[in-house]
C-alpha cells in the first residue's frame, strides 16, 4: 500500500522497518538502570491461573511489571527530568516525521566513548529532518540483550544535543540507554540541552514541551544511513516515558 506523507513522501506502507527492542521476561531482555529482569505473568486468584496451557483457564491472562526507561526501546518527554509532571502521552500528538539515519563511532575520551558535535554534524551533512537516528558503531546484536548497568555506555556529548536542538530537530532516537553518561551526578546535560530546560524546578516557556528522545533502539546493519519517514508509536501511558515502536519506512522515488 502507497501513502503520501504531507503531499510530498511517498511511502510503502507494506514495508516497515521496526527498529524497536521487543520486552520479554527471560535473559534475552536488555536491561539498564540496575532493574531486574522484567516480569510476565498469569494472574493467580485461588485455584484458577490465567493461562490457557494450564488448563483452568479459556484465555490467557498476565500482568506485566516492568520500567519503562530499564527494559527496552521506549520514547520519552521532558517530563522525565522536570519536578512537575508532563506526560509523553499529552506531548506527542504527531506521529510520522522526515528522518535522517546515521551512523556514529563514539570517540574514546578517558575512561569515556562520546559522540560529538562534530560527528554528527559531518554525518548529517547539511540535512535537517524532524527526527534523527543515531546507530552507534560497533553494531553488535547483543545491543538487543545488553545489561547496561554499571558498564559505562558511550553517550551523547552536551555541544552535539544543544546542536541538534538548534537545528531544530525535534526528536532524537538513539541505541543507548540513555543520551547522558551513566553517572554524571544528575546533570543530564544532554537530556536538558535537547529539551532546552533550563531549571528542572521551573520550566521555561521555550522548553521543548513537543519534542522527544528514544533510547534502546536497535538499527540493523542491513539499514541503509540516508532519509527515511519515521512514524513513532507509543502506548498511552500517562508517564514521563512509554514502551515504544518507532518504525522507519524508505522514501519511494
């Protein structure tokens, strides 16, 4: 199926790209921030367990305890450094945006690996998408198992988020746990120069209240750098962050 995107995109719709983690509750679950592994389970009420193979049940029937930010691919707003509550779910009310993909080699920096303002300036070469996607190199598989926590993942200098914001890109994806280094002492230096938040106590009225970030995301090698149309979905939770599913499409010529 062909769509047009703002009269201007067309795009098979036939033929999506998922760049998302999916959340399991086994080993095979990538896990950041120190969380265990996430849980899936049928509800037990008495005698009777909601899970067809057991046999006392006509369906199956799970609650699922997990974190958002800790156990895969999920997209977030402001809200999730600000002292008052913003939701994703009230923040994002577009979905499809003209993407740049890229690929970056995090530069070694002391103990450190961060990407630069210059590296991603060089990689977009003069493009101004809505949304940027970065694939951080190496690309190893084991991104989608990865535990983050306590390892010291490479992250996103504070130039190269504020030069992002100032070419007004408005949302940021990328296969980390986070665009800040794992411990920074609550700076989230990054996070807030992307956000353009000045004080976490008392928003400024240019914060960017419609932009976001997506973390632990996975980009196949097989995914050409260049433009594509993103179309990022969420769950609608009313929470800083969501468990997401953004989805590239290739731009039909």
């Amino acid at each position: 199926m062909i769509a047009l995107i703002d009269n201007k995109y067309k795009i098979d719709l036939s033929k999506p790209i998922d760049i998302s983690i999916p959340l399991t509750n086994n080993e095979h679950n990538p896990i950041a921030w120190y969380q265990n592994t996430p849980e899936i389970e049928p509800v037990t009420m008495g005698d009777w367990i909601g899970k067809v193979s057991e046999g006392k049940s006509s369906t199956n029937f799970n609650n699922i305890f997990f974190n958002p930010h800790a156990h895969g691919t999920h997209t977030e707003c402001l809200g999730h450094i600000t002292r008052d509550f913003y939701s994703i779910n009230k923040c994002l009310k577009q979905f499809f945006f003209t993407a740049e993909l890229i690929s970056v080699e995090p530069k070694k920096v002391g103990e450190d690996l961060i990407i630069t303002k210059e590296q991603i300036e060089i990689a977009l070469g003069g493009n101004l998408p809505e949304a940027i996607i970065i694939r951080t190199l190496p690309n190893s598989e084991s991104k989608k198992h990865l535990n983050y926590s306590n390892t010291n993942p490479p992250y996103l200098e504070e130039a190269a988020a504020i030069f992002i914001r100032e070419k007004g890109i408005q949302h940021l994806l990328i296969d980390l746990p986070s665009v800040d280094k794992e411990h920074d002492e609550g700076k989230l230096l990054a996070h807030k120069a992307f956000w353009n938040v000045k004080d976490v106590n008392q928003v400024n009225e240019d914060a960017r209240f419609n932009c976001t970030i997506t973390e632990m995301i996975y980009v196949n090698d097989s995914i050409q750098d260049g433009s594509y149309i993103l179309n990022l979905q969420f769950a609608s939770f009313e929470n800083d962050a969501s468990p997401s599913k953004p989805v590239l499409y290739r731009i039909e010529k």
